[in-house]
C-alpha cells in the first residue's frame, strides 16, 4: 500500500478551538464527586489555582514548541528529539494505547446514558449503540479534521447553551456561600486532598495532545497558540462557574455525586432544564470520543513512519488525506473494549 502523503483539508481557527476544547473539557460534567470528596470550598479553589500550575504551563510549552515544531505526531517526537529514541517510543505507545480504553469508555458511557431515556437498551442492545458511535465518528474522523471541527463545533454549542442556561438561572437564586464548608468536616486529610487534587489533574490535563494534528491547522505557528489562549480561561470557566452557582443557589454539597449536574439542573430550573443538561452529558460523550480519534490515530501513523509500527498505519486515505489504517484498527480496538457497561 502507498505511503505517498495526500494533502488533507486543514481546519481553521473556529473548528480547531472547538476541537481542543472539545478534547480537553467538552463540558462541566465528571467533577461532581469532587465537590463531596474535598468539599465545595476547596473544590472551587482548586478550579481557580490548578490551572496556573497545571493546565497554563503545559499550555506554553506546547505553544512554544508547536510553533517550532508543527509537525504530525507533536510531543510524540518532540519527546523523541529531546530525549531519544527509546523514550520517543514510549510516549508515542503509551500514549496510542492508552486511548483504546479512553475511545472505549466514551461509548459506553454514551449508551449508558441512553438507559435513561430507553430501559431496554441492556445487553447485545447496549453493544449494538457504543459500536454504531464508534463506526460513526470513525467515518466523520476518516473525512478529515474539517469535518470533525465542523462536528465539534456543534455539538459543543449544544452543550454550552443549557450550562449557560444553568449558571443564569442558579445565579438568580442563590441563596447559600458556595466556599462553605472548605473542606468536609471529620474527613481524613488524604481524601480531602489526595482525591480531589488527583480529579482536578486529570481535568486539566490533555493541552499537549492537540500537538498531534499540528500539520492539519491553518498556520498553526499562529492558530496553535491563539487557540490555547482561549480554551484555557473557557475550560476554568467551564468548571467554575455551573459548580459555583449551582452550590450556591441548591447549598447541598453533600448530595454531590457522579452524574449529579443534571439532578442539580432538576432542582434549579425544573424538568426542561434538568432535561437539557442531561441530554447535553450524553452529548458530552460525543464530543469527547470525536477528538480523542483525532489526535490520538496520528500517533500510530507518525510512529509507522518512523518505523516503530507496520508500514500500513503510514497509509493516507486517497480523497481525504487521512490516516485511515490508524483510525479504522483504533476504531475496532474500541469496539472489541466496549462489550461492558460502566452503569
């Protein structure tokens, strides 16, 4: 099969930042059982002082060095320039393989969602969704960066519009100090911290990965670092503000738990909003999934051209210019992974 690179449309700033964000927040939904495990006070400190000692960083550094660098497969070889061959190679399996949970627990936390609304989507039924999504997103991903942006774009506007619904409405009740307790009283200090700390990393990392589709941006020695600036302050905003508003107006931290945004929209704004910011958690999913086949099947691909993978993972599609080999053998990963409920 043919190696021969074919140029691939490139995505602009708009769909490129929807992408980044799309990967590395996608929506407030996750940090639920932090406001519990920490407390509501310290909770929303982390959200204000993490990313200056996180997210922020890694945000300049891969700033920096795609603009010297913008190359397919990003901190996958700058790890390999810097540090040699062996290491190159870690970063580049650890980080492919990694993904194949990650592309996994998407699906089916998206049709674990669905059991809400249908029941009767339980066993083989279950399988049949996460593997549409999968084969989906995979074709979208196989048309190329544009029309993933394009995808991104929208889904994330639908997931926005009723998290901003949320924060205005909570906002017109608040009746509670969102800071108290700072932390939970009569709670070991390594759960307080440990726990929470770990959550608010995890949250705020992924910045560099969008290193990886470097070559498919519009200048990205401009569009890269412009792109950072604005999802970094989006994704605090993101954090910050539903669960400052939604604490302040509801004032039970102690009922926080996985998934609770959408009960805390029920008692907020009623039936429609809770309606809204659960269909915009299974939305999340979506998203999620759509960016992470993105930026991790250029791994595979950059490292096959090095030669740390079989030839065929270098294969570009012949119409669109993608890595087609790298997202349809992730893609199957994926789907192998996805035959258990995470419910």
């Amino acid at each position: 099969m043919s190696s021969t690179k074919i140029a691939a449309k490139k995505a602009s700033l708009l769909y490129f930042v929807f992408v980044m964000y799309a990967y590395t927040t996608a929506g407030p939904f996750g940090l639920e059982e932090q406001v519990t495990t920490s407390g509501p006070g310290l909770t929303l400190l982390y959200h204000l002082l993490l990313p200056f000692f996180w997210c922020i960083p890694i945000s300049l550094a891969s700033a920096e060095l795609t603009s010297a660098i913008p190359v397919e497969g990003g901190f996958y070889r700058w790890v390999r320039a810097g540090y040699g061959n062996f290491w190159g190679f870690l970063a580049g399996w650890w980080n492919w393989t990694a993904s194949w949970l990650l592309g996994a627990t998407y699906a089916v936390l998206f049709s674990d969602y669905l059991q809400f609304y249908f029941p009767g989507l339980v066993g083989w039924k279950h399988y049949v969704v996460s593997l549409a999504l999968i084969a989906l997103l995979s074709y979208v991903n196989i048309r190329g960066i544009q029309m993933v942006g394009a995808l991104a774009t929208f889904l994330e506007i639908l997931i926005l519009l009723p998290v901003i619904a949320l924060c205005v409405i909570a906002a017109t009740k608040w009746h509670h100090n969102p800071f108290v307790p700072f932390t939970p009283p009569h709670v070991p200090p390594f759960q307080v911290f440990g726990v929470g700390l770990a959550l608010g990393l995890w949250l705020y990392s992924g910045y560099e990965q969008m290193s990886s589709v470097a070559e498919e941006v519009e200048n990205p020695q401009r569009n890269y670092p412009l792109a950072l600036a604005l999802v970094v302050p989006l994704s605090i905003a993101t954090y910050f503000l539903p669960t400052l508003f939604s604490l302040a107006a509801l004032g039970n931290w102690q009922d926080w738990k996985t998934a609770y945004f959408p009960q805390a929209a029920l008692l907020i704004g009623g039936p429609l909003l809770g309606l809204a910011i659960t269909l915009a958690a299974t939305i999340t999913d979506i998203s999620i999934l759509n960016a992470t086949i993105l930026t991790s099947t250029r791994i595979p691909s950059a490292m096959a051209e090095d030669g740390y993978l079989p030839p065929i993972f270098v294969a570009k599609h012949p119409r669109f210019g993608t890595p087609w080999i790298a997202i349809l053998v992730s893609a199957i990963i994926y789907a192998l992974l996805s035959f258990q409920t995470l419910a």
